[in-house]
C-alpha cells in the first residue's frame, strides 16, 4: 500500500518506479519504492514508517549524512 507524501508530488514524478535500500536502526535492509501514488517500503509498518521519512528528506537534500559520518569539507559549517 503506498503513503501519499506529504512533501513531494508524486504523481508523475522522474523518480516513479525507482526504490531505494535503507538500513534500518538495528541494521535490517528494507526498500523504499516511489509509485504515482505516494511510497511504499518493505517493513511491516502500517503506516508512514520513518524509512520513507528518510528517502523523502534525501530527496529533498535533507539530512544526507547520518550523525556518524563526516560531511565534505564544504558543506561543514564554519568552513572557509
């Protein structure tokens, strides 16, 4: 069952049919697939999960890099 998004219009996007791996907090791998309809993802979750949460904000450039990685250098803050 696909969730509509409430930040990205969905319907006819370039993005429709792709899914994306995410590893999950405990290190499980579930799949997020883009339909014209919204998201759908691989866990048992029945509604919204957080894993569709996370493709929508790397969709939009939001929080890319998880808390234990580094950013490039131009993207740090305080960076010359």
């Amino acid at each position: 069952m696909a969730h509509p998004s409430d930040v990205i219009n969905t319907r006819q996007h370039p993005f429709v049919g792709v899914t994306w791996p995410v590893t999950g907090s405990r290190g499980n791998d579930y799949y997020v697939r883009m339909y014209d309809s919204g998201f759908d993802c691989s866990c048992i979750a029945f509604r919204k999960c957080k894993h569709i949460r996370s493709v929508e904000d790397r969709i939009l450039g939001k929080n890319i890099f998880k808390k234990s990685e580094k950013k490039p250098l131009h993207l740090r803050e305080n960076s010359v």
